[in-house]
C-alpha cells in the first residue's frame, strides 16, 4: 500500500486477488486527488469565511476588487463542489475501484494527469474569476466556457480510466459501489455539458470571439432566456443529485461494512435505491423555479418528486418544533408563521434522504 494510506492496512483489508505491486501505482494517483482535495478545502473554506464576514461587514474589504461578495462567493460555491468534494471522490474511487475488482487501475499515470488537469482548470478559475470578473451568471454554472472544456476533459479522462478498469476486473459480479462509481460520472458529464450548454459558446449577443473568452454574451440552449433557466436548474439540481449524493453512497457502500466487519444487509435494497435516483430524481430541479413561466408538466414532474421526502419532511417538521420547545418553551402551531416561513427549507432538506 503506497505511503499515505499505511493506517487504513489492518482497517480495510486489501483483496487476495490483486497484489500490492498493483494497487502501489494506484493508491498514489488516488492521494494525488486527495490532497488537491485537501488543499483545496482549505483555500474555498477562507473563500467562504470572506464572504460570510461580508454578509455581516460590507465594508470590510471595500475597495478590493478581487475580494467583492459575487466574485468570492461563486469560487467558494464551485470550489467546495468540484475543487474540493469532486476531487476527494476521485481519490476515493482510485483507491476503492482496484480493491473491488482484484486488478490494478488500468492507468495511474492518466488519473495524475487528470488530477493536474483539475487544479489547472481551478486555478484558471481564480484568475477569471476574481481577478478579471469573468462570468456567465449562471448559478452553478458561471465558469468561462474553455474552463469548461478543461473541466469536461478532465472528466472524460477518469471516466475512461475507470470503464477500461472495470472491463478488465478479475471479479465478476459488480459490488453496488462499482455501480455507482461508474453510472453517477457518466451522469454528470452529460449533466454538466448540456447544463452548461456548452455547444454554444457564443452566447447571445456581442462578439463570438469575445464570448468564448471571457462568457459575457452568456449561454444557452434556446433564444429564450427561461429555456436557458430550465438547462440551468436542471442541471444545478442533478449536480447533487446524480453526483454528489451517489458518490457519498458509493464510499459509505464500501466503507461501512469493512469497517464493521459485516456484510452488506441487502444489496437488492442497494439497487433499488441505485434505480430509484437514476428514474425519478432527475426532473426535480424545477422546484427552484416553479414561479417562473414553465410548462405546467414540468412544474408537476418536480412537486410530485417531492413526494419521496414526505416522511422526512415530517420528521423535520416536528423536530423543528421540538427543538423550539425546548429552547424557548413553547411549540410552534404548524401554521404558526415562524414555521411556515422555513417550510421552504424543509422539503429539500428532507427530498434527499427521503430518495436514499
């Protein structure tokens, strides 16, 4: 086992059918991911501390450009997702992916250029970002579209490394982490390429070239600006859904039950669960838009899919209550306004443990 991952050896045994010659080269492309993850965290979290002073001091950087709240706050949002989070994933999947199919991973050497590839694509963001104010003011969608290309690229690259790895398994039934570590990065490639819509780098209006660089003409699918925001929270939604979600499934799938020492419960509930998200939790996006001028089906498809959070729903309902029982000795009507002004919060809260 490559140096870094020493104290995991007697935690998690290593599979008899691959050797430790193997899994070496592997297990350092994986720490490659993790510590950029790492570093990473540290830097989007002062990111985050930054603006949240900003939300209670203004003025405490007034005068900096590169420090304003639109600026620092969209690299805190994308660097917590993908500089940060995205990247510890990939880690985790190089390090789990030789361990459940007993070979090593087809090829170290492209998951480090991936992960270079990664820190190149986050550090050109913020250059972009919060030194030139470059933008596409799309929420979860606001990098330049060549920053794109770089982060789609990346992608492809681990995509490959892992099917080319799985194809040449020496274990034959697939363990419901496999699945999840192929379906959900082959959902957010096509997630993120048609959320961000980048088959139209040019935008709307201005010139091409222009666009292309800096993303100031926008983007979108159709020369309306509400279909564009249909793409956008399509995409914005499934981002946690179809990747962030999964992919914490597909760790906890692989870590719990070596850590426990016990076996699975029920791998058929596993798959329900895996064909659950895959069918019914791709149209929920559009709750975040449901004032807006959209196809009543649509708007229909993303109230009914919150149907699946109803019990979770209540329960945090009523542990809200309880809470304020406790804390300023009185329990909130239901229709008390206090309550309804956070009931908002509560349904998505609940609408991703209650697809799990």
């Amino acid at each position: 086992m490559a140096q870094g991952f020493g104290w995991l050896e007697k935690l998690l045994p290593v599979n008899r059918l691959v050797s430790r010659e193997e899994l070496r080269d592997g297990d350092r492309a994986a720490l490659w991911w993790l510590v950029s993850g790492v570093v990473w965290l540290t830097i989007v979290d002062l990111f985050g501390l930054i603006i949240a002073t900003e939300l209670v001091a203004p003025q405490t950087f007034a005068g900096v450009e590169f420090l304003t709240f639109p600026r620092i706050r969209i690299l805190h949002v994308n660097g917590v997702i993908f500089a940060w989070l995205s990247a510890m994933y990939w880690g985790a999947v190089f390090f789990m992916l030789p361990r459940l199919l007993g070979r090593g991973l087809y090829s170290p050497g492209l998951a480090r250029f991936s992960a270079v590839l990664w820190n190149l694509m986050f550090i050109g963001a913020f250059v972009t970002v919060a030194i030139l104010g470059w933008n596409q003011g799309r929420e979860y969608g606001e990098l330049v579209w060549w920053l794109d290309v770089l982060l789609v690229i990346a992608w492809l690259l681990n995509i490959y490394n892992v099917i080319a790895t799985v194809l040449t398994r020496r274990v034959r039934p697939l363990y419901v982490t496999v699945w999840w570590m192929v379906a959900s990065p082959l959902w957010l490639a096509a997630d993120y390429i048609i959320g961000n819509v980048l088959w139209r780098p040019q935008g709307y209006v201005g010139d091409p070239i222009q666009n292309l660089l800096t993303g100031t003409g926008g983007s979108g699918a159709a020369p309306t600006w509400i279909a564009d925001g249909m793409l956008n929270w399509w995409y914005a939604h499934n981002l946690f859904g179809l990747w962030l979600t999964p992919m914490l499934l597909a760790v906890l799938y692989y870590l719990v039950p070596r850590i426990t020492n016990t076996p699975l419960y029920s791998q058929t509930l596993s798959f329900i669960s895996f064909w659950g998200m895959a069918f019914f939790y791709t149209g929920v996006g559009h709750h975040h838009i449901l004032q807006a001028p959209i196809p009543g089906w649509l708007k229909t498809y993303a109230t009914l899919s919150f149907g699946n959070a109803a019990g979770t729903g209540v329960y945090l309902r009523d542990r809200y209550r309880a809470d304020h029982a406790r804390a300023l000795g009185q329990v909130l009507h239901q229709h008390a306004p206090a309550l309804r002004a956070h009931r908002p919060d509560l349904l998505p809260a609940g609408q991703h443990p209650g697809f799990l």
